[in-house]
C-alpha cells in the first residue's frame, strides 16, 4: 500500500445552526465511531471564526483536548470526522477534516470514500506547481477547487462543482467555511450521507442515521448521488445536482458489516437486512444444530433470523470485551491477531458438547474466523457449522474499505470445497450473491456495489490508478 493511495473507511457529521452545535456534534460523530477508530477532528465557526482540531484516538479523547476558547465562544456550525487509515498514512497530519486558506477564505472538508484517480490528479497538480501538504486523497479536493475558483469569479461552490467533475470513485464530502456547510454524495453513491433536522431549523448531516437517534435529529433524507448540498448563512438548505446520479453503485457490505444495526442505510434498516440474511441463510443453508451462536457483534442480528428461520435456540456463546477495538479496521496485522485473542471469550457452558451453527458476516484473511473457531473448540464444541451472510470476498475494494490484496483473501488462497477443512470446520457455506442482494428492499439489485465478491467494478478501467479488471481477469 503506498502513501500515494491512502485509502480511508471513515465517519463524517456535520450541524448548522442551534444552541449546542458542538455538543451535538460531538453527540454524532461519537455514534459514529466504529467507522473509524485512528483519529478524529472537528472543525467549528467559533465566534464567526473557522477553528480546526484533530488527534490520534477516539472521539472522547479528542473532543477532551479542544482549546476551553471554543466552549466560550458562539459556535454557529461545525463538522466532524473520524478516520481509519491503511499503514503509511495514519499520522495525525492526514487526520480529518482539512483545513486550508483558498483564494482568501478558510474552507475545510473532511471525507468518506477513496477517489480511485487521485494519484493521477495529484501527478498533474504537483507537475503544475501545487504543494501537498498531506498523502490523502482529500487534499485534491481543495486543490482542485483553488484552481477553478478564477474560472467562477471566486464562486467557492461553482469552482467545487467543477473540481468534483474531476473526481471518480466513493466520496461523500463535507465542507465548511465561516458562513456555509456542504454536503457532497458522489454520482454512484457508493457510501451512505442522510440529512436530518431539529425542531429549531438547525440542520445535521451524517454517515448514518444513528448520529440522528442520539442527538434527536428528525431524519429527512440522504443525500442524493450526484447531489450538492448548501447550509448558507441563513441555515436555508438548497439543493444543486453537479452529476447526473448513477449507475448507483451502494456499497452492499455497508449492510453486511460496516454500518450501526440501529441505523437506516440506503433506504433499508441495517437491523432488518441484517435478520433477512440470516433468514436466507437458512433457508440456501440448512443444517442440523444444537445451537445457533453469532459472532459478535456484526453476525447478532442474522443469528437471530437464522435461528428463528432453522427453529434451533439461539445463545450468545461467544462474549465479548467491549473495551477491545474493532478488529477488521485496526490496521496492523499483529495487532489485530492479538486482538481476536483479548476481544471475544467462549462461554464453555453455552458451547460443551453442542453442535454449532456460527454465524458470521464475513471471512476476510481467515485469521479472524480461525482464532475465533479455535477458542469454539477449546471450550468442547462437538461440531461447527459456519454460515457466512455474504459470499466469498475475492476482490479488492477501491471504494473505500481496505481489504487487503488479492492474494491475501482467504477466498483465493484456498479452494472453496477446501475451506472449511483449512478453518477447523466441520462445514462452511456462504450465503448466495442474489440471495444476499434479496435482502435489501429499497432498491433493486442492480443499485449496489459487490465488486469485492464479483469483480464486476461500477467504475471504468481506464478512469481508476490501479485498475482492478486485469486483476479480476486473472482470478476467473
Ligand atoms: S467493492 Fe465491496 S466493500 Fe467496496 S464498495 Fe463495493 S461492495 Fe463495498
């Protein structure tokens, strides 16, 4: 993975307007912590002034560190973000949101995606005179803007509308500046963005609607693919399209891993996708158990409708230390097997001597499922059965999540007739792409990315630095 090509999973939360703008901020962009773990920042119009702080860590952490000049002053608008980062790029430099002085106006942005061409575009802006001042994709979004901004006479959202039409891949963009916020959701919309709002007039915008349940937003709408939307100084909301939106690309796995079960992704429940894929599950996948038992926390929901689908009990065999990150988004391969190994203890009384369905969203690099199903064998289980509530990940991810190189995913190291031995099992079944796909009702099949499981990639070739259709070729 090179620094030119960082690639983020990220959470983005931004407030317009009312009283408590940064409690409410910090409210949201917490809820939406387990979008990125590494650092989190936020960005504030402080007494009609743009302030920017970031750190390493949590949320809390951050939010504990702000300067005590920001909590006297009236603070009208805000945005936040929290950040994973591949190894290379996580130093707190390239931490989130940006902020830069463009053309005389301090404006910042803060970013969930991976713009698949930024290596191209940061060649030809570093090849005409621009000075990076990070390694993330980010960045080129005010860089493009800067250069466009004369174009429109210093219309800061022309020159933005023209700077994204230079831009291909994921990106849902928050932007901020003493008197604006902007929400951007990419043409494809390959990530999730929702608007919601208070009683008062103010406005929130966030990944997920989860940052709306806690802070009592009402939820209005997502953003639309290909939409722009400006907050302006009198916190009306004005909607311009920059794109045509489409084909949609939604990133499926959001609904599989990513997303909070309380949230609405796309349209759909989080909560009732998740349960309709254990139902499916059961139904492409039976088999004959004591026990159907979740991997914790992102196979729960689809345990529960495995398990009320099969008619066997479900139990909660495996618990675990919340106080242990999320394990798929820590980017260090030796921390993360330490991880696996602090983060979930078998329960012997609910596991000894029991035939277990295992329920899990999904299997990666294996090392996860493998530490897991070891410790089910360590406390007696006489068999486990896995079922996977997505099919077999054989393919990168240029969208935004950093799964790591082909060759590195279970799935093509080892034959699919061959895996369940390679992993202790006694069986092992992934749940069908159409079955997945069934899953999620607000759009039809075709709106949703699952280039990670097909090699079908919603975005051309030749518009992408690494295009991954050579690869895809090689593995079929
Ligand atoms: S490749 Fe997979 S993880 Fe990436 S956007 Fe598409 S469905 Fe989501």
């Amino acid at each position: 993975m090179t620094t030119e090509k960082p690639r983020e999973y990220c959470g983005l939360c931004g407030i317009t307007g009312g009283d408590s703008v940064l409690e409410q901020v910090h409210l949201g962009i917490h809820s939406l912590q387990h979008r990125g773990q590494e650092a989190a920042g936020v960005m504030a119009v402080v007494g009609g002034v743009p302030c920017l702080h970031k750190a390493a860590g949590l949320v809390d952490e951050t939010f504990s560190t702000i300067p005590p000049f920001w909590k006297r002053g009236e603070i009208s608008r805000a945005i936040a973000h929290v950040r994973y980062s591949t190894a290379g790029s996580s130093s707190v430099t390239n931490a989130q949101p940006l902020m830069a002085n463009v053309a005389g106006q301090l404006i910042g942005v803060a970013h969930n995606g991976t713009i698949c061409n930024a290596r191209t575009l940061r060649t030809e802006l570093q090849d005409s005179g621009s000075i990076f001042q990070t390694t993330t994709d980010t960045e080129l979004v005010l860089h493009l803007m800067a250069r466009s901004l004369k174009r429109h006479n210093g219309d800061l959202w022309s020159a933005l509308e023209e700077a994204l039409g230079r831009l291909h891949g994921a990106y849902c963009l928050l932007l901020l500046t003493k008197d604006c916020l902007v929400a951007v959701r990419d043409p494809h919309g390959f990530r999730p963005l929702c608007i919601g709002d208070f009683d008062d007039g103010s406005y929130m915008v966030a990944s997920e609607t989860i940052a709306f349940n806690v802070t009592g937003a009402n939820y209005l709408r997502e953003v639309e693919p290909g939409e722009m939307i400006i907050w302006g100084p009198d916190n009306q909301m004005t909607s311009r399209r920059f794109a045509a939106p489409g084909p949609l690309a939604q990133c499926i796995f959001e609904h599989v891993y990513f997303a909070r079960p309380g949230s609405y992704v796309f349209g759909d429940s989080v909560y009732e996708v998740r349960k309709a894929l254990g139902r499916r599950l059961a139904q492409e996948a039976p088999v004959e158990a004591d026990v159907v038992i979740p991997m914790p926390d992102s196979g729960l929901y689809a345990g529960l409708g495995y398990a009320e689908e099969a008619k066997i009990p479900f139990d909660l065999g495996l618990s675990r230390n919340h106080y242990v990150g999320r394990t798929f988004i820590d980017p260090g391969i030796t921390s993360r097997r330490k991880l696996v190994m602090r983060k979930l203890q078998p329960i012997p009384e609910a596991i000894r001597g029991k035939r277990i369905c295992l329920i899990e969203d999904s299997i990666v690099r294996g090392s996860t499922s493998r530490a897991r199903i070891g410790t089910l064998r360590e406390a007696g289980a006489k068999e486990i059965h896995m079922r996977v509530t997505c099919p077999p990940h054989r393919f990168g991810c240029y969208f935004g999540i950093d799964f790591p190189e082909r060759e590195k995913l279970l799935a093509n190291k080892v034959a699919l007739q061959d895996l369940a031995q390679v992993l202790h099992l006694d069986s092992l079944v992934y749940l069908s792409q159409e079955g997945m796909l069934a899953c999620v009702k607000a759009h039809p099949p075709e709106a949703y990315c699952c280039a990670c499981f097909d090699g079908h990639y919603p975005v051309e070739p030749e518009l992408m630095d690494a295009p991954p259709l050579d690869i895809a070729k090689s593995a079929l």
